[in-house]
C-alpha cells in the first residue's frame, strides 16, 4: 500500500515537472520521462532549458 502511494506522489511530481516543461523549449514529454526516473534531475532540465518566446508558444496552441 506505501509502495502505491509513493508512486502516485511520483507520478504527480513528474506531471508538475512536465507542466513546467510546457513554456520551455524541452517540452511537456520528455521533461516528464526524465522526471519518471528522477525528480530532481527532471526539474535541473527544465531551469535549464530556454522559454519558448509568446509567439513560438502561441503558434504551438494552434
């Protein structure tokens, strides 16, 4: 039952860091699988990346 619910927060934790990921030139999914194996690392990779300036994130919604 622990081993569940500690993967839930994972799984939470990586979804937070993906949305993170979405306004940055990494994009949603593979900041997300990096942050599947770990957290921390995923976040790193995200601060890291560019932001998408309005325009190219504007042209990406549509």
């Amino acid at each position: 039952m622990e081993k569940v619910v500690l993967l839930i927060i994972a799984v939470g934790l990586a979804y937070g860091v993906g949305c993170l990921g979405r306004t940055r030139k990494i994009g949603f999914g593979p900041a997300f699988v990096i942050s599947l194996f770990n957290v921390f690392i995923g976040l790193v990779a995200v601060l890291c990346s560019k932001k998408i300036k309005n325009n190219e994130f504007k042209n990406m919604e549509e």
